[in-house]
C-alpha cells in the first residue's frame, strides 16, 4: 500500500528519482527510527540536536572510514 501510495504521489511530479540507499549508508536514521517507533518520547531542539542524535552521528562518522 505504501509503495502504491508513493507510487501515486510521484505520478503528480514533472520529475522523480529514487534512490535505494542501505541501512549500512543511513545508520542515523535507521536507528532514530527504531528509536521513535520504540517509545513515546517527543524530542525537541533549537540549536544543538539532542546528546542522542550527536552521539549517533558521531559514531556513523567512526564507522565511515
């Protein structure tokens, strides 16, 4: 259904591309997903992002070379 639905809304586009990109090539936002699907946390910033996402970003950055 989501793929019809995305499918559908892409029909209304002069252009579209999709890209695949790995869990491997988006460790971030994988695990924030998992993190917003697992609680009932609402997580605000203004300026700097929460010790979560920069301890995330630190570690796809490690990981990365």
């Amino acid at each position: 259904m989501i793929a019809k639905d995305v499918l559908q809304l892409a029909s209304t586009f002069s252009r579209v591309k999709f890209i695949h990109a790995s869990r491997l090539c988006n460790g971030v936002a994988n695990r924030l997903a998992k993190f917003a699907l697992s609680g009932s946390n609402n997580l605000v910033w203004f300026e700097e992002p929460p010790t979560l996402i920069q301890e995330l970003l630190l570690q796809d950055i490690c990981n990365s070379g």
